[in-house]
C-alpha cells in the first residue's frame, strides 16, 4: 500500500513539474517573440503595420508618433489559435531608447 501511494505521489510531483516547465516554456518563447518583433520595427524606424511570422507565433505591429521624438508601438502575438494581450512599447526614435514598455 505504501509502494502505491509513494508511486501515485511521485507521479503527480512530475506531471506538475512538466507543466510548469511547459507553461514557462511558452512564456519564454512569447517574449523573445514580441521583443524580436520590436527591435525589428526599431531599427527599420517606419510608421506603419506590419505582420511577421515568427518561429513561435503571428506578430502584427501598428506604429504611431507620439511627438517629434517617440514613436509608440503597439504589438499583437498569435499563437495556434491564441491571441495574447497586446504589449505597447514607446521609444525615441534618435537613440532608440525604449522610454515605457507595458
């Protein structure tokens, strides 16, 4: 009896490892997904939406201007039938600085 218990225990404890790791997997992949998207849209320094495909997921940037020296992007992130929060990111477009990022 106490064979089973210890195996139905340490069975639990590994499935809830995995899906952790799996979750925080995930979350990795989005970030570096919509941080590549950004500094792309940076360094290519236009006003307009674009949508990349990236390796993760769907990205589609919209960019506005702020004033004469920000320039706001606001960043959608797909994945598999998932649409995520949208991030907006808020630089200035001569030392490419990011001044906000929620």
């Amino acid at each position: 009896m106490v064979v089973i218990v210890f195996s139905i225990a340490t069975k639990e404890i590994f499935v809830s490892k995995y899906h952790y790791l799996t979750n925080i997997m995930s979350l990795s992949e989005r970030k570096i997904s919509v941080l590549q998207g950004v500094l792309m849209q940076m360094e290519e320094n236009s006003i307009s939406s674009q949508q990349y495909e990236g390796s993760f997921g769907e990205i589609t940037m919209n960019t506005q201007v702020v004033n004469d020296k920000e320039i706001k992007i606001e960043v959608l992130f797909k994945q598999e039938d998932e649409v995520f929060l949208p991030v907006t990111v808020v630089y200035n477009s001569e030392t490419k600085k990011i001044i906000d990022w929620k």
